[in-house]
C-alpha cells in the first residue's frame, strides 16, 4: 500500500502528517461506524463528517509520532485548523483513487476475449 508524509506550510503552522492507502475493508468499516452513529444520534450520515473520518483513518503520524485512535485521534483531528483539514481531504483522494494515468494503463490492458454461448 501507498503511504506519503505531507509537510504544512509554516503559514498554515507546520508540521507533517503521515498518510496510508486505506483497503476496501477499512472504508466499509468507517462509513459503517459513521452511519451507526448517525443513527443513534437519530440524525443523517454527512458526507463532510465520512470524508474526514476517512481522511482521519487514513494518518497514520503527526509530527513523526503514531497518529492515536479512537477518542484521542479524534481530540488530535479536531485541534487541526480547517485549512489543514481541507488539504487532508486532498491528501486522502491522492491515496485512495486513481490517476488519469492509471486509468489508462488499466483500460489499454484490456483484451478482448471470446464470450461463450449463452445456453
């Protein structure tokens, strides 16, 4: 898996963040804890409150130390200015999706196969 470190700006404070690729079974498992929660405050999931719980998964370093999880990792994210939230977001969509390049290499690879006959 992917893994970049980040570096803020000193306009935005500094510092770095330490980002991973996330796998299919820990976003399912997120969004799954986000509309879980959602309901049980007997509200809607919001897309802003998935988007950074994703982009929070995601850290794995702040500032070179392990990135804490659960109620501490969330005290940590919250203590994070918006602005870096928003670069975050763009940090996380940078891991996690892919490139125009890679779409191409993935669609030019494609063969064409021989379908059977549908009894």
């Amino acid at each position: 898996m992917n893994q970049k470190t980040f570096t803020f700006s000193p306009a935005l404070g500094g510092g770095s963040i330490t980002m991973r690729e996330l796998t299919t079974g820990e976003v399912e498992d997120v969004l799954a804890d986000e509309a879980r929660a959602a309901k049980a405050s007997k509200s809607e999931p919001s897309a802003l409150k998935m988007q950074g719980a994703l982009a929070r998964e995601s850290i794995s370093a702040l500032n070179g130390k392990p990135f804490p999880r659960g109620m501490a990792g969330e005290i940590e994210w919250r203590k994070l200015s918006e602005k870096k939230r928003s670069l975050l977001f763009q940090g996380y969509q940078s891991l996690n999706q892919t490139t125009d390049e890679e779409d191409a290499d993935f669609l030019s690879s494609a063969e064409a196969t021989e379908q059977p006959d549908r009894v």
